[in-house]
C-alpha cells in the first residue's frame, strides 16, 4: 500500500515539474490580464540595407492604454547581445479598438550581422533592461536573405 501511496505522490510531482519546464511558444505576456489588454499581429523585421532594420506590427489595444512603448533587443548568431534598442516606437492615450501601425527603426552598422531579435511590448516606459513587465514578447529568428 505504501508503495502505491509514494508512487502516486511521485507521479504528481514528476507532472508538476515537467509543466513548469515546457514553454508555449515565442510569444508571451506577463500575466492573463496583460494579454487581454493588446493584440498583436503582423510583427516582422527587413533589412533596409548598411546594417538598418525595420520593425513592424499591428498592435490594437483591448482597452483604452495611457501609455504604449516597443523596444528590442538584437542577438547575433552566438546569441550575444549586439544592440538594445529601448524605443523603437511609442503612443500615449492608446484608445481600444484603434489600430495601430507600429514602426520602429535600428541602425546595426559596424555593430553585427543580428541572427534573431526579441521584440517587447511595454505599458510603461521600458528602463533599466528589465523585460519582465513586458505585456507581449514575440522572438524573430532573421534569416540571410
């Protein structure tokens, strides 16, 4: 009995843990009420040719938003940092409903060729490098075109 008894208490926390290491893809909010507050859509980034980029996204808030702000973050093929760009685009008094066309720019020249960048979404000004109150993260893999 006490073997079936440990058994089961071992099978919970084998389940237990295996759910906190699996991931839900590249995108991710910091909590269920901060992703009911923005949808976005069409994120991608171009190479505009002598190391500049360009971000774009369709970001149509859920509910009126005093403050919007995209930030990125640029990685190489190593997955070293090689630029932060801390804003990239912004809006004040976001209204629900109106969509917006987020367009953001980042000059890389002389400073790596970017293998992937990590794209926020901030309802507060983004300082510090702390990502963790990003309401949206969406990661890009770039592709050598």
């Amino acid at each position: 009995m006490k073997k079936y008894v440990l058994g089961g208490i071992l099978l919970i926390l084998m389940v237990v843990a295996v759910s906190g290491c699996t991931s839900s893809g590249d995108n991710s909010t910091s909590g269920s009420s901060a992703q009911s507050e923005i949808n976005v859509s069409n994120v991608s980034v171009s190479s505009e040719g002598y190391g500049s980029y360009d971000i774009n996204a369709v970001i149509t808030p859920t509910k009126n938003i005093d403050y919007l702000e995209m930030a990125a973050v640029w990685y190489d093929s190593s997955g070293a940092v090689i630029e932060t760009t801390p804003l990239a685009w912004n809006v004040n008094n976001a209204a629900a409903g109106q969509v917006y066309k987020a367009k953001g720019m980042d000059d890389l020249y002389n400073k790596g060729t970017p293998a992937k960048v990590d794209i926020f979404i901030f309802d507060s000004v983004f300082s510090g490098g702390d990502t963790s109150k990003a309401i949206y993260k969406k990661t890009l893999n770039l592709t050598k075109g």
